[in-house]
C-alpha cells in the first residue's frame, strides 16, 4: 500500500480516495459527481505536464485540473 | 392541486429535451452540462388544465455549489409542497450518479417522479435496469424514457398526477452513496461488451497525443466544411438568385423610375454603368438583402450545422480539457472555449454562455475576450468575401492579428486582475449519435433567431446610412474624425462611416467598405479595426446585462485603447 496524489498516479492505474485536502465547498462538488473517501477511481490521462487529469469513477468520466488532482490522495495497492 | 411542474436532473441528461416534448417549446439542447443558463417556461395540458413547467438548469445535487445550481434550488422553494410536482430526469446509462439528486429530493419531502431517460442508449450500452424493482425501493414512480425519439412521454404525462411525497430519513453523503451502491447492485444489470469503435474513440479524445491528433482533424475538417458549403450556397443557391430573378426585377423598377430622386437613392441607391450593382449600390432593396442573403447567411447555416453536430456528438467538453493547460494562462480554465465558440457564430449567445463559468473574474476576462477578439460569424463573412479576392493571406492575417491580440490581452488582463479562478472540474460526457430531428430542429432555431435579430436591424442602418449621406450630415462627423482615420489608421474618411456602422452591425459596417475601392492594406486594417472596435449594440446590451457597467465600462476602453494601438501599429508596420 502506498500513498500517492491523483496528479503523480500513472495513467491507467486505479487507487482508493483517502483524502482530499481542499475546501468544502469543493469537497462536496466531487462528492456529488461521485469522489469521496473510499472510492476507488481510475486514472485515464494526463494532458500534458501541468494539465488536467482524466478519471474514471463509476460510470462517469470526469476532468480535474491539476491543482485540484493534487489534493486528491489516493491508496494504491 | 398541481400548479406547477419541475424538471430537475443533473446536468447533461436531457431535461430540455424532456421539456420541449412536454410543452411543445422548442429550447437548445447540445450534448455538454450546462447548456441551459437561462429558465425555459412553457405549459402542458393535463386534464384540461393548463400547468406551468418550468425547466431548471442542470444540478448533481440540492446543495448548490454554483450559480446554475442555486438557481435551481432556490426556485423550488417558490410553491408549497403540495402546490407542485417535480420531475427528476435521470440518464439511463450513469444511474449511480444520477440517483444522489433523486434520493435527496424524495429526503426532502418533494412530490418526486423519477424519469430514466436516454433509455436506448442504456440498451446500446448494455445497461439493463430493473425498473418495477426500483419503483419499489425507492417508493415513487418511475418511468424510462427516450425523450429524443419520444417513447415513454405519453405514460411520463399519465402518471405525473401520481407525484406524493414518499418517506425517507435524512442520512449524511458517504451514507447516501452508500446506499446508491446497494441499489445499484439490486437494479442494475451489466452485460459484458467487448470495447466499441465509439468507447475507443471515446478514450482516445481524452489522451495528450492521441486527444491532439483528434483535436486537429477536428477543427480542420470543421473549418473546410464550413468554407465548402458556405460557398456551395453562395455560387449554387443565393447567387443565381439574386442575378438571375432578383436583379431583372430590380432593373426594371429602376428603368420604370421617372424622378430618380431621395426614395430612389433610398431603395436603390447609386448605378454603376446604369445597373445596379448589389455589393456598391448600397439600396435598402439592393446591398440590403444582398448582404444578409446573398453573403452572410449562406456561411450562418454551414457554421451553425458544424457546431450544432460537435455539440450534440458531445465533442466539445473534450476540446475544452485539452486547451486548459493553455487557457489557465489567459486566466481562464478550458471550458471557456465553449463559450468561445459560441462567439464566432454570434458574440450575444456567446457571452450568455460565460455564465457556465464560475468567478466573476474569469467572466470578465472572456467576455473582453470575445467581445474583442472573436469575429462573429457575419463579419467573418463579410470579411472572406471582400479580402478573399486579395488572397487567403490577408484573411489568415486578420485571424493571425486577433489570435496574438488575444493571448497578450489575457496574459494581461490575467495578471493585472484580482480575484480567484476556481479549479477545473468537469464532466466527460460519452459520445452520442446525433438525431438528425434534433439537429435540423436546432439549425432550423438558430437561423430562425438569427433572421429575426439581423434583417430588420440590416434594413435599418442601410436606411438610415442613406438618410445621412443624403443630407450630407456624415461630411461632418467625417470632418472631424478624417484626422484621426487618415493619419493613423491610413484609411479615407468614408471609412469613418463603416466605424460609427460597426456599431450598429458588423457585416453591414464591412459591406459600407464596398464602394470606397480601398487598397488591400486599407481594407485588411478597416476589417481588422471592425472586429476588435465596440462590438455591435446587441453584444453590448448583453454586456451591460451580464456584466453590470462597471465592467462594461472598464471593457469598453480596453476596446477603444486596444483599437487604436493595433490600427496605428498594423498602419506602420505594413508598407504596402
């Protein structure tokens, strides 16, 4: 198990949300689309070096800039 | 008593389609969140009432975490409980998501009718919901749709009187998803499917290299269609008209005409070797609807096919994640391009759409932006048919002039101004096949809007340009700008009406350049100058609206600064 930001995971690879380190607000904003602690997401891609990254959670596919994908932390196995 | 009926769903699942089948209005629907940032109303007859169905811009959940969403949820509150019904519409194909707004709405104690839409994609997708299971977990009724082909609507209508208020304890989120999951698990059925042409298209749009190579052919193969059959209808269908049936019939009035005095000059206008020319005549009868015909709305309709189909194929939201990397340095993030886009048909709908943008901030900077450095599909036109003739050159060299404007003109304004830009998160919606139904509807809407916008306004300013050079009252506003306009822009004096014009409407202001006979040099800095100038009345109107005066103020002399300093530079820096 090991701890890693949702910006420095390998495309194609999934991991379990432990924690996201931003406001509430936006918070809840992933939590309505589906990302909150204890989910398990995939990571699609990353456009370009400071870009956003594409994920995959449930059914959705979802665009997190790269400032966001860097408070989202994740448990691979 | 319903007095009132409620579509509320996420965004993105088809509530405006659902709502032009209930009510029989016809609103834009496109495949992307957020396309609804206004309120629709219309009605719909049930048991020989009329009700009121209101259409709410698309929400994931009832706290609201953005405008569009607040609205949402405050306009809910307006009625009592037992006043109205809400129909929750819920995409087929993403059900887990959906039903965090559907659980939280019935937590509430609303009326609730759940309407599973896009029902045939789900089935494409090999996605089987169980739905008389669901109706008995959830307690309310539900209902699966295909608002697009229109199966399911009428038994949607039948049942919507059976809206009650079912029960429920309210539970944090982490327990509410929770719960979604186990009924997920107990509803729906997943068939295995090997990957299809569109998932791996899908998944190909939103990788770097492969997202780019796509992005290209894309805008390319976009650009050459709107060319290609803007000029079909211009040499196969306006141009033959025009010559062959409209002119005869103009001749001959002309010819008939006893007095060719102010109502002639009016209608008519100047005769250039005794005939009448529709690009310098400048007649309300003759350059008038030349102008919107015969030059503009030829490249209206192909421009607005191409971007009504990316739309609807759901293509744009992935455009808009591989320019954010880009845009993030102009102060914006890249959904922005959306209401980009949306400008080069017509900056008006173009600024309404900023509003799918959160901050203030970020508002401001696109607007300026659009309003500035983005032609509308009109002048575009204008611009192709008047500088096409001197070689494709200056045309790319007016687009090259506002693309450079723009990215230092966001550089700045990025820096200079205070405020947060909100982080970038956005849904990826799948591909879907455009209806055709849909797609004609919406051309159909668009040109139809665009009709009724420009051709009074074009009939207008003709006339009333024509008043002003008959009473030679522009020789006094030209007196006093001819300094201005000659020294630093190059241009002759008559110029100055195409300027004052600009305002009014852009194409007309390019078609007033016809008859001056400019250089390529002058013509090129008159197009240029018209499209970073003011833009025309309406966009500024929407400006003011969205904006407020303050801002419309500050934008309004960046323009004027900004025009100056492109028209005196392009002057120096081009010698011939």
């Amino acid at each position: 198990m090991k701890r890693i930001s949702l910006a420095h995971i390998k495309a194609d690879c999934k991991g379990k949300v432990v924690e996201i380190s931003a406001g509430t607000n936006l918070q809840n904003k992933l939590m309505n689309l589906g990302v909150y602690k204890g989910k398990e997401i995939r990571k699609l891609s990353h456009i370009g070096l400071q870009g956003p990254v594409v994920i995959k959670v449930g059914r959705s596919i979802l665009a997190l800039g790269h400032s966001l994908a860097v408070k989202v932390m994740l448990e691979q196995e | 008593m319903i007095k009132r009926i409620y579509l509320i769903g996420n965004p993105n699942v088809g509530k405006s389609v659902v709502f032009s089948r209930l009510t029989g209005v016809q609103v834009i629907s496109s495949n992307y969140p957020g396309t609804t940032v206004e309120l629709s109303k219309g009605y719909l007859s049930l048991g020989g009432e009329k009700i009121e169905v209101v259409d709410l811009p698309g929400t994931y959940s009832l706290e609201s975490t953005s405008k569009a969403e607040e609205v949402a949820v405050s306009l809910l509150k307006e009625y009592s409980k037992n006043e109205i019904a809400v129909l929750n519409i819920l995409d087929s194909t993403n059900l887990e998501r959906n039903l965090l707004l559907t659980l939280q709405l019935i937590e509430a104690g609303f009326p609730v009718i759940a309407c599973l839409n896009m029902c045939d994609d789900a089935a494409h997708r090999g996605v089987h919901l169980d739905i008389k299971k669901l109706e008995g977990i959830l307690g309310i009724p539900v209902i699966s749709t295909c608002a697009i082909t229109g199966v399911g609507i009428k038994q949607l209508i039948e049942r919507i009187p059976e809206a009650s208020p079912a029960h429920r304890n309210k539970i944090s989120h982490e327990e509410l998803w929770k719960e979604i999951g186990r009924v997920i698990d107990q509803v729906q059925r997943l068939e295995h499917r090997h990957h299809s042409i569109r998932e791996i298209l899908e998944d190909a749009s939103v990788r770097p290299f492969t997202g780019v190579l796509m992005a290209t052919g894309v805008i390319y193969v976009s650009f050459k269609i709107v060319r290609f059959t803007g000029e079909m209808i211009i040499n196969k269908m306006a141009d033959p008209l025009f010559i062959n049936f409209y002119q005869p019939l103009l001749e001959r009035l002309s010819s008939s005409w006893q007095e060719k005095g102010f109502w002639f000059h009016l209608l008519i206008g100047d005769l250039l070797n005794q005939k009448i020319d529709f690009k310098q005549s400048l007649g309300v009868l003759t350059t008038a609807p030349y102008i919107e015909f015969g030059m503009v709305l030829p490249y209206v309709i192909s421009f607005y096919f191409i971007l009504s189909l990316l739309e609807d194929i759901g293509y744009l939201p992935r455009l808009a994640i591989l320019l954010d990397n880009l845009l993030h340095r102009l102060g914006l993030h890249g959904y922005a391009i959306i209401p980009v886009l949306l400008g080069f048909g017509c900056n008006v709908p173009g600024i309404l759409a900023t509003r799918v943008l959160e901050s203030k901030r970020e508002r401001f900077i696109a607007s300026t932006i659009i309003s500035i450095g983005v032609p509308c599909v009109p002048l575009q036109a204008m611009i192709f048919g008047l500088l096409g003739k001197f070689g494709g050159f200056y045309v790319a060299g007016v687009y090259l002039v506002l693309l450079i404007l723009v990215v230092i003109l966001g550089l700045i304004l990025n820096r200079v101004l205070t405020g947060y830009s909100p982080e970038f998160l956005l849904e990826i919606p799948p591909y879907r096949f455009p209806s055709l139904r849909m797609l004609w509807q919406k051309l159909y809407f668009r040109i139809r809007g665009f009709l009724i916008e420009a051709a009074p306004v074009v009939l207008i300013g003709v006339a009333a340009i024509n008043i002003l050079i008959y009473f030679n009252l522009f020789d006094i506003i030209s007196g006093v700008f001819a300094p201005v306009i000659h020294n630093l822009f190059g241009l002759p004096k008559e110029a100055i009406i195409a300027l004052v014009i600009g305002f009014l409407r852009k194409d007309v202001a390019v078609g007033m350049l016809m008859p001056l006979g400019l250089s390529a040099k002058q013509l090129f800095i008159a197009a240029t100058l018209l499209a970073i100038s003011f833009p025309c009345i309406a966009a500024f109107i929407v400006l003011w609206k969205e904006l407020g005066w303050k801002y419309l103020i500050k934008s309004t002399l960046i323009m004027a600064a900004v025009s100056v300093i492109v028209g005196a530079t392009l002057n120096f820096l081009i010698l011939h």
